[in-house]
C-alpha cells in the first residue's frame, strides 16, 4: 500500500467449453487476461500481467546474456507502461526485477490456475467499494508478487497494492495471498484513487501522507469490518505520544526516507512499524467520531489539516479553515 515515494474487480467467471467434435475431449478455455465491467456509469478494466512475467522468466532463464533488469524492462515493464497509460514512469519507482525464477515461476502458474477466484475476490470488494464512494473510471492491473518481498508475503497476507494515478491500481500477489488481505487491499486502493481525483496535493508531505493511508484504512474498514490487518493493532499511550512528536517534526516534509522511517519503524526512537498506517487510522476514526455527519466523499476528498484539526490529534497543526459537513 504505496502512496508517498513511489505512499491495497472482475466479474466472476465461470469456465467456459470450447466447440469440440464427438471425438475431441472438451477443454476448457483459459481465463482472460483483459476484463471490463461496468457499475452504473463507472467502468473497471482489470489487466492481468502473468503472461508478461512468465515471458520474462522463459527470456531469464534462456540465458541470453542480458541482464535481468534489462530483459524485465523489455518483457514486463514496457508492456505495463502501455496497459496502464503511464509511460513517462521510470522503473525504479515501482518494481525490482526478481532474480528467483524458478519460485516466481511457482507462483505465475498457481496465480493463473486460480484467477477466477481472485476475479470473484476483486469484483466483490471494487462493487461495494464504489458503491459507498463512486467515482471515475478505474484500470486495475495484476502481477505476481515479486518472491524476493518477504516483508509483504510474510505479513501483510501475500498481497501488496499502489496507486500510480488516479485511474490506475496495481495489484501484486503472491500465490499464497489471503484473501481477506486481497479485498481489503482493494477497497484501500480504491479509496486512494478517489481521494486523488480530488486533492492529489495530499500525497506530496509526510502529514498528507500519513492522513490519507488512515483514510484508506478507515474506508476498508467500513467496507469490510471484519476484516483485522496487523497495522492496526493499537498503540500504548506512550508509543502514540512518540508518533505525534515524530510526524509533528515531520509534517511540511515530502522526504520519502524520512516517511519511509515512518513506515518500517525507527527502534532508536520506539517508533514502530507501519507506524504511519497506526496513527493516521487513529487520527481518521477520530475525527469520524467527533463529525459524524461528514459523508465518506467529503471526508476522503478534506484536506488533512481540517481532519487533523476536527479530531482529537489537533495539535499536530493548526488549520483554520472552516469546517464542512454534508
């Protein structure tokens, strides 16, 4: 769940026979790679990106000479460029190519034999995400997880998420994904994205950073509320009360290593891990509990200054914008 430096949709199917004479044994077709569905007037485009991966191990391991980053650019990267519309990205802003072929090679073929239950798993969490928050057209692409990222195969349930633009979520996923982990991380995807059609200015700080991961989750939250992800364990008083200084500190920075700390947890200062989820959720429900006459759309699209401002975090900053409500 990327948002600051880069920071968690398809109809479920069932197979369908090819045409066969009486003497052809019958087969079963292969799940599309490209599917598109509609809610009202908001379309999805879910974009599978396996066969593109399997083409880079298959390159990989022929041992051509080249390198793997180049061979990754070549086979993965570029392609991704064009299925997501955003070619002026660079690649080291969102993959590192995996040397450990054969393990992604496991998971591409598990990952592909079981995509129309990750189809049914996304349908369901992007329909009542925009159900609740309607918004733009959303593109969804979907890669397996690179093996060589323990930190979200072991303990964020096999499933990692980003939004590169508004329009655009990126799934990866690792073979042995939960699928709790998998619903959840789309309806924080999605928040996200919705959040950027209205005020992209609030991924450029840490405190915007901070508010809109706790917008994202406190969303999740309400779309699926029993779902339980490790970031949310509560924190003592005392671990809070070093947060609020750290982020207080940090507020007008945009130093993505500085925010980075934030999220991997910084032991010298008892800042724990993924203490920027921690504390920007606590800050959100907060502020949800003091107005809750507020509709998701306003408060995912608020500054974060006014939802800092409205909750009980409010000496983190001081906003004096006029309050809203609707």
């Amino acid at each position: 769940m990327k948002t600051l430096g880069k920071a968690l949709l398809i109809p479920a199917f069932c197979f369908m026979f090819m045409g066969c004479s009486n003497h052809e044994p019958v087969k079963k077709k292969e799940p599309e790679s490209h599917i598109t569905f509609s809610q009202e007037e908001q379309k999805f485009d879910i974009i599978y990106m396996y066969d593109e991966m399997q083409e880079y191990i298959d390159t990989v391991r022929e041992q051509t000479g080249k390198s793997n980053e180049t061979v990754f650019i070549e086979k993965v990267f570029e392609p991704f460029k064009k299925k997501s519309n955003m070619e002026g990205i660079s690649l080291r802003y969102i993959f590192d190519p995996s040397s450990e072929v054969d393990k992604l090679a496991e998971s591409v073929k598990d990952l592909d034999k079981n995509k129309d239950t990750t189809n049914r798993i996304i349908k369901e969490a992007l329909l009542k995400s925009a159900k609740e928050l309607p918004g733009n057209n959303k593109k969804v692409l979907v890669l397996p997880l690179n093996p060589e990222d323990t930190i979200v195969a072991e303990k964020m349930g096999g499933v990692g998420g980003f939004v590169l633009d508004d329009d655009v979520i990126v799934l990866q996923l690792s073979s042995a994904m939960e699928e709790d982990m998998l619903k959840y991380t789309v309806a924080h995807e999605y928040n996200h994205a919705i959040a950027g059609e209205s005020n992209p200015g609030m991924m450029y700080t840490i405190l915007g950073g901070v508010v809109l991961e706790g917008k994202a989750d406190a969303f999740a939250n309400i779309i699926f509320p029993k779902i339980d992800v490790p970031w949310q364990e509560p924190m003592t008083p005392e671990v809070k009360e070093k947060v609020v200084t750290e982020i207080t500190e940090l507020k007008d920075s945009s130093d993505p290593n500085r925010y980075a700390g934030l999220r991997n947890g910084i032991p010298s200062k008892d800042i724990p891990q993924w203490a920027n989820y921690k504390i920007g959720y606590e800050i959100v429900q907060s502020y949800r509990k003091k107005h809750p006459e507020v509709s998701i759309g306003r408060w995912t699209s608020m500054h974060e200054a006014e939802i800092i401002a409205g909750s009980d975090f409010e000496k983190i900053t001081a906003y004096e914008g006029a309050s809203s409500n609707d």
